[in-house]
C-alpha cells in the first residue's frame, strides 16, 4: 500500500526562499558574537586536549578486572559475564586455587582472562551480571593497537587498568 | 500385565481433578504424570524414599466416611474428600483409592517455603564457583520458593570443604543438604556400602566410612544424583559451567552393554558424558570407566591427515591421493592374498560396508578383535567391544574368532600380502613387529597414532564415537544409534565415507551418498533390520535380537517394585 504525502502548497514569499535565508543567517550572526564573547567555546583540540576529568560516573569506557584491599583478584571464574556478553568478547579459562595458597577457600580463579576490545561494546553487562564485583567498566577509552593480537586484553592487561577498589563486598572472608 | 495394572487402578484425585493410577504407584509420581511436578531433593525413582527432605509436602485427605462407613459422594457424585490438617509427604506415600492431594495451596506452598529457608541456613552460597549451579535443584526451587534475603545472622556451621572423597569425586559438606541420595546410591545400586552421615543437628556431616573410600565403579552417578553441589566430579571440576554444555543424546562404546548417555560439549571440545535414563539398557546410571573414557579422542596422538609411506617416511597428503596410493597398493593382490582386520567397535554401517568392501575384493580373511576385561553384576560387560552383535550379524565377526587365528597364520606362512586393519592395531591382537614389517602392504584407518602406525603403508584417519553417527547394537541385542557431538579434528573422516571411497575407487560408483543410504541397503539386506531407519531407532533403540544374557538394568522404578512387592504380600 502506498501512501501519497502532499506536497506543501508554499506562498509567494516562501517561494522566494530570502526571509529563510535571512532568519538563518541571524542564528549563525547569534552564535558568531557569542564566540567572539568568549561565551561558547567549539572545538576542542584532541588529543592535547582531553576531556577525560569531565567524564561521568557512569561513562562506560573499556572493562578491567579489579583487585580488592587484600590484593586478591575478585574474579572467580564463573563465566557469567562470558555467558551475558553480547558480542562474546570474553573469553575465561577456569583454574583451581592451590590448597596452600592464601586465598584457597575461594577454590577458583580465571587462568586466563582475555576480552576482545575489537568485539567489546562497551554495554556494561559484564559489570552488571557479576555475582562478585570483580569486572567494572572504566573510563579508558582510546584503546588501539597495530595488530588484532593487541586488541585483546589479557588478564594482565585488564588487572593494569582495573587497579585496586576500595569497598567493595568483602564476600570471601572467614567470618561468613 | 496390562490386565492385572487394569484391575489394580485407584482413583486419585490431584488438584481437583479425579485421575486412574495403577496401585502402588508412588503419590509424588503419580503427581508429576498429573502435569504438576513436585519438588524434591531425597526422593529419587530408582532409589528408596527415606523421606528426609520435607521439600514434597504435600496437602492430602482421605474419602470422607458416611455413618454408613461408605464414601459420602459430593454433588458430583464423586466421594468428598476429609482434608488432613497437616501435610504429609508425597515421596513415601502410595496412591490409595479415593485420595485427594493438593500440590500448590497455599499451605503446601509455605511448608516448601519454611523447608527452604531451613535448607539454606547453612548453604554457603558460593554459586559462582559451584559446578553444581545452572543444574542445581536448590539454585532452581529457590527461585520458587526462597526468600530474597536471610533472617538467619547467626555463623553458618563450618564443614569440611574440597574433600577427596575417592579418586574421582569431590565433596564439599557446606553445601550438602542431607538428602541421603549418594549413601542410598552405593548400598542400594553399587552395592558398595562406604557413605554415612556423622554427628548431629547441624553439624550432620557426610562422609566416607573409617578406612573406606567411595572408589567403585560407579561412583560418579553420586555426583549425578547429588541435588546440589556437594558431590562434584572431580575430573569436570572447574573445567566448564554447564550453561554453556551443548548437550548431545548418545551411548557410551566402552561395553557392550551400551549405556545411553549425554555428551556436554562446547565449541568443538567435550568435557563429560553423564548417564541418560533408558530403563532397557541402563536405568539412570553408567560406569566411571565408560563415563571418563573420552579424553582419547582429544588426545595429541588423534591422527589429523591421511599419510602414506614415500621415499621411505609416512608423509602427509590429501584424501583423493590418499586414497589412490591405497588402491594401487591393493590392485596387485587378489583376493586370497589380503586379510582385513574389522574391530568390534566399528558401527553397523561400517562393518556393512567393511563386508562389502571385503566382497569386492574378494577377501575371505575378515574378522574382528575380540576385546574382553573384567566385568560386574552391574553394569559393565566383559565384552568391552560396543558392537559384537552387530558384527556377528553381519557375519564380519567370527563366532569364536577362529578367522582371526587363520589371519595371523595366513600372514605368518606368507600368504596373506596385505593387510587392512580398520581401527584395530594388530600389535595388540599376536600380529608382532616382525610379522608386520613382513607384509609389503599393511593399511591402517584408525583415531589415534600407535606403534603400529609407523610400519603402514598408508595411514587414513577416522572418527571417534562422538564425531559421528552410526548404529551399534549392544550385548542384549538392543539397536542403538550415535549421535554427532563434536566435529572431527583437522582431515580426519568419517569411516563409511573412506571406505565408500575407497569400494568407489576400486569397483566405481556404489549409489551410497549419505549414511542413510547405508543404513538402507543394510535394512534391506538384513531381515533383523528391515523396516528401520537411522531416525526410526529413536533416541532409546529399538530391541532387533533376543540375545539377553547380562543381569537386568539395576534401580527398576520405585512403581515397579511396589507392585512386585504388593504382589508377593498379597497374592490375588
């Protein structure tokens, strides 16, 4: 089914196209002063230029793993932010937690931990579905590489930009 | 039998709705065959009902009596029903005439809710690195019935964690919920009575018996059994979540007993294989040996092109050269002059074609490897080749392997110049060394690479039981059909499609395009067959012969005893 949209029935001065024309010209007139009184600033020069103290709480730049106060990766392994990602940018093969080691009663940690920045959508589902607070979206976002190699985070890269978060649950403690 | 069940039935009414059930059958299954499932967590139908779980409570009530003792009837004209007070649990009742049950009011669905809040007092909640969650009955009735946050601020009792419990299961005693399934399991099914609970209240702990440890056979069906994550595998342990386990119906080609199972499988790479009910060959369960026997087929050693021997060495090729190499190989022989060496644990559709092959070359010498270990009264056969049956009924297999005896002479006394072995290594069957470096031509078609590979002439690569389909009929004479799991590694074929070739290459077209075509002209051929078709087999088999030898499938259903039982109490 087709449907006919008409066409406006334009006026002898809309014909004419000039009080458009001029009542545009009055904006971009407006705007010009405004940039010559140093009231709106346009063009800001990336990169020696950035905006990133301004970003948001909420911006959603690339995933990282985090480590908490005790220094133990919060990560578990439990594949649930392999399982919710969208474009299945992670991928985690599990390991088992020495029994000797510090941290043993957590039993699991992440062997490897790679996510494929060229695949990540930054959606933040992974930070959302994580059981364990371990995997949060910061606020990096200029993330190149030469290779699809460099692309991929490994576990290393993503503990360098995940850092150390303070107050999180602490759910692995003795006392349960 | 279908009489006497006739004259057996009560009438039970569930949830408003009057439905026949035959007498002895367990309330709890009666209630699921009425559409609504009730939750459990002891109660298993192959096992007793101890009734130690409280989580199928149900609301039940009697045919209320008239002064007259005969069942007052409602305007309906069916009896009235004197509901009890208190619940009573549906796993250790049996439907009795005139019952009423009701499985969701609303005071069964807060005695579920009160059992469940008392269940997880103590759970320790470390779902993230359970093995157990995404197939956990806890995670699954919590969502039903759990509340959203704990009243209980008190310390959660401390267990026992990551205990060895035998060679092959875990335990972690924070999570178990005493459903008393795994201690059930070994004295009732293994016969191998090494579980118990010590102390008591809330510090009732399960574990190994002093001195013992749960080491049989079957010990991993505990695992399977487990409600939760307190029994873990300890081969599956952390190795993947089972969300992401594609799930393939097959049965396990350890025995021949052939028990049905499902493959869990993810991007090409299988990580268990856990046992899939079928009351005609397996019940519920399958062995340790059978369940872990399928790391070969992702082992280093899988042959992933086909080889053939130039200037001396095995050297890589492609299939059509591969293939040429081998007819030409062939083409100076006849038929008396080769000796094929089929295995037992070849699908029917192979060994058909392995027979055809043999015809078309003229072969007589054509026989299988007999595979024998040490079997039970349980369920693992002596007989550790799949396919027996199959390969006697299609007459590759030598009834008492006297074929085989008359391969190794024929070779010994330099008749036999060429040999095919098909998934066979003939060091292990009296072929040694010396023998095979005597033959100019000794073709192999196997999975793996073995001594054996490096005295052949040319090697072609196959597939595993879980890389392809395929009919195989178990010990009792049961028609079985495997399913594709995974796809196989690099080059490697599946072995009708070689040896299709290879009869094409060697006698032109054949008309076999697809397995089905195999299945086909097999069924058209074998009158044990006719009328079946690779999808008619079903995923439950279908029973072609009568050859029932080993002991019945252990854990009939729960029904099946009580009428038996019913039956030798009171004989009518």
């Amino acid at each position: 089914m087709s449907i006919v949209v008409r066409r406006p029935n334009l006026s002898w001065s809309e014909k004419l196209y000039l009080p458009a024309i001029f009542s545009g010209m009055i904006i971009t007139l407006g705007h010009f002063m405004k940039m010559l009184l140093g009231r709106t600033k346009v063009t800001m020069q990336y990169p020696e230029e950035k905006w990133d103290s301004h970003l948001p709480d909420h911006y959603r730049g690339a995933p990282a793993l985090v480590k908490d106060e005790r220094d133990r990766l919060r990560c578990v392994a439990c594949q649930l932010c392999e399982f919710i990602c969208p474009p299945r940018a992670i991928k985690i093969v599990p390991g088992e937690i020495p029994l000797g080691d510090r941290f043993a009663k957590v039993e699991k940690y992440p062997e490897e931990f790679d996510i494929d920045m060229i695949r990540c959508i930054y959606c933040g589902m992974c930070e959302e579905v994580c059981p364990e607070q371990a995997i949060f979206l910061r606020k990096d976002y200029a993330i190149t590489g030469l290779t699809r190699a460099e692309m991929v985070h490994d576990k290393k890269k993503l503990i360098e930009i995940g850092g150390v978060m303070h107050g999180l649950v602490l759910k692995w403690n003795e006392k349960k | 039998m279908p009489n006497e069940s006739q004259q057996h039935m009560v009438n039970v009414q569930i949830n408003g709705v009057w439905r026949q059930f035959p007498k002895g059958t367990r309330l709890i299954e009666a209630c699921e065959q009425a559409g609504s499932y009730v939750p459990r967590y002891c109660y298993h139908k192959k096992l007793s009902s101890p009734g130690n779980c409280r989580m199928c409570l149900i609301e039940m009530g009697m045919p209320k009596m008239g002064p007259d003792r005969k069942p007052s009837l409602g305007p309906d004209g069916k009896p009235e029903i004197n509901w009890m007070p208190r619940p009573q649990i549906s796993c250790a009742t049996d439907v009795s005439e005139g019952l009423g049950v009701r499985t969701h009011s609303p005071m069964v669905e807060e005695c579920r809710r009160g059992v469940m809040e008392f269940l997880l007092i103590n759970h320790p909640l470390d779902c993230p690195i359970c093995d157990q969650a995404g197939e956990c009955r806890l995670q699954e009735f919590s969502v039903e019935y759990g509340r959203q946050d704990s009243r209980f601020f008190e310390n959660k009792v401390k267990k026992p964690k990551n205990v060895e419990l035998g060679p092959r299961v875990t335990l972690d005693d924070e999570r178990c919920i005493l459903c008393s399934r795994c201690i059930r399991f070994s004295k009732e099914i293994a016969k191998d009575d090494v579980l118990g609970f010590i102390d008591r209240g809330s510090f009732t702990t399960l574990t190994a018996h002093p001195g013992k440890r749960l080491e049989n056979n079957y010990s991993l069906n505990t695992v399977d059994i487990c409600p939760v994550g307190a029994l873990t595998s300890s081969d599956f342990r952390f190795k993947m979540r089972v969300w992401f386990l594609k799930e393939t119906k097959s049965f396990c080609t350890s025995c021949a007993t052939g028990c049905n199972t499902l493959i869990g499988t993810r991007e090409d790479v299988i990580y268990r294989q856990t046992p899939r009910e079928n009351d005609a060959v397996n019940s519920c369960w399958m062995c340790d040996y059978g369940r872990l026997n399928f790391d070969y087929l992702q082992s280093e050693r899988r042959l992933l092109e086909p080889l053939v021997r130039e200037d001396g060495g095995l050297r890589p090729t492609d299939w059509t050269h591969a293939l040429q190499s081998v007819v030409s190989l062939l083409r100076p022989f006849v038929g008396w002059q080769i000796a094929i060496l089929a295995s037992g644990r070849m699908t029917n559709e192979e060994l058909w074609l392995a027979a055809r092959l043999a015809q078309s070359l003229g072969v007589t010498l054509i026989d299988i490897v007999p595979r024998t270990g040490p079997g039970d009264d349980i369920l693992l056969s002596p007989d550790r080749n799949p396919n027996t049956s199959g390969a006697r009924l299609l007459h590759v297999a030598s009834e008492s392997g006297d074929i085989l005896q008359q391969i190794k002479h024929a070779i010994w006394s330099g008749q036999v110049q060429a040999l095919i072995s098909l998934g066979e290594n003939p060091l292990h069957c009296g072929i040694g060394p010396e023998l095979l470096t005597r033959l100019p031509v000794y073709i192999t078609m196997d999975l793996l690479e073995n001594e054996a590979t490096s005295y052949a002439s040319a090697v072609l690569p196959s597939l595993g039981f879980a890389e392809k389909r395929g009919s195989i009929i178990n010990g009792k004479g049961r028609l079985q059909r495997l399913n594709r799991a995974v796809r196989g590694p690099g080059q490697a074929r599946d072995d009708w499609e070689i040896m299709r070739d290879l009869m094409q290459s060697l006698g032109g077209g054949n008309g076999v395009y697809t397995i089905e075509d195999v299945f086909r002209e097999m069924s058209a051929a074998v009158p044990e067959l006719s009328g079946l078709t690779l999808s008619r087999i079903g995923d439950l088999g279908v029973q072609v012969m009568n050859i029932d030898k080993s002991p019945d499938a252990p854990g009939e259903p729960a029904a099946e005893k009580v009428r038996a039982r019913e039956r030798q109490e009171h004989p009518q």
